[in-house]
C-alpha cells in the first residue's frame, strides 16, 4: 500500500521506480497519485485529479474541474506571472521574479506531462512551466490573494500589468 505523505527523495529514480511498481497494482483509478517535491526536496503526494481543462474561446482563462467536484476558472495572466518555471521562480530560495505586462497574454497550448501535470504555452513565447494538479488546485484555492501580493509587488518595483519589461 501507497502510504500518504512524504516519501524520501533520494535518490528519486529509486523513488520513481517503487511508486511506479505501487502504483501498478491498483487495479483502476480509484487513487491516483502525482509526485510533487516541496522546499526540502522530498517528494510529496497528492490526490487530487482534474476531470476536465477547458480553455476560453478568447483564450485568457483555464477552467479546471476536480473529481471531487471543486472547479476554478484561472486567469491567463495568473497562470503566467506565478508559472512555476525556473525562468519566474528561479533556481532556489529567494530567486522568484516579479514579471510584469501581462495583463493580456493568452494561453496558445495546453500539453500533458506525463500523468501528473501539464505545460502550458502563452502567446509571449513563454512555454516551460510544469503545472502540477496540486498547483493549479492551489492557484485556484488561493488564487485570489496571489494575484493581490503579485499586484502588491508590481507596486513596490514601480512596475505595471500593462508595461512589458524585464521581469526583476
């Protein structure tokens, strides 16, 4: 049995390789898990697992339905301004860029990644963030008061949602 919680990342090919043969003997999708590691690089599980990603017709939002029936509606500009790429959040503690004129980006692709997330592409070219199912659960949670502390940043640094410049 697959044990809730973390689960010792090292060494991850290890770790990936014994969910893996776990994971193999549930027999539907009654449990799902995906892998996502936290701040101390330890591997930690979720189950949470969306039923559908729509994108809107003009392209600015992704709905997200979960199987436990919570849905959100994320706003492309939030998507993009809180990507969980290294290019946004950096390679470590305290590298997290602010990225500024984005009001109006659009989502152009929405790729899987394997079973656990998926990539999603915008119209600035910008196509490296992996978005976990837990993150963009956590987006649509907390999404409102992200977007309030990225505003609150954008205003500190002078910068603005419609002034595209290098991110800082």
């Amino acid at each position: 049995m697959v044990k809730k919680g973390r689960v010792k990342a090292h060494p991850v090919a290890n770790c990936f390789k014994y969910l893996e043969s776990r994971l193999r003997t549930i027999s539907d999708r009654s449990i799902l898990l995906y892998l996502n590691g936290d701040e101390h690089g330890a591997m930690t599980m979720s189950v949470f697992w969306p039923t559908e990603l729509r994108i809107s017709r003009d392209r600015h939002r992704l709905s997200v339905t979960f199987d436990d029936g919570a849905a959100f509606d994320l706003s492309a500009e939030l998507l993009r301004v809180l990507s969980p790429s290294a290019e946004v959040q950096g390679h470590g503690p305290g590298q997290r860029v602010t990225v500024p004129g984005k009001r109006n980006v659009q989502i152009i692709s929405v790729q899987p990644t394997g079973n656990y997330a998926v990539r999603i592409g915008f119209d600035d070219s910008h196509d490296t963030g992996i978005y976990t199912w837990t993150y963009l659960r956590e987006l649509g949670e907390k999404g409102e008061e992200l977007f309030k502390a990225y505003e609150q940043e954008l205003a500190d640094k002078g910068m603005s949602r419609d002034k595209p410049e290098k991110p800082r």
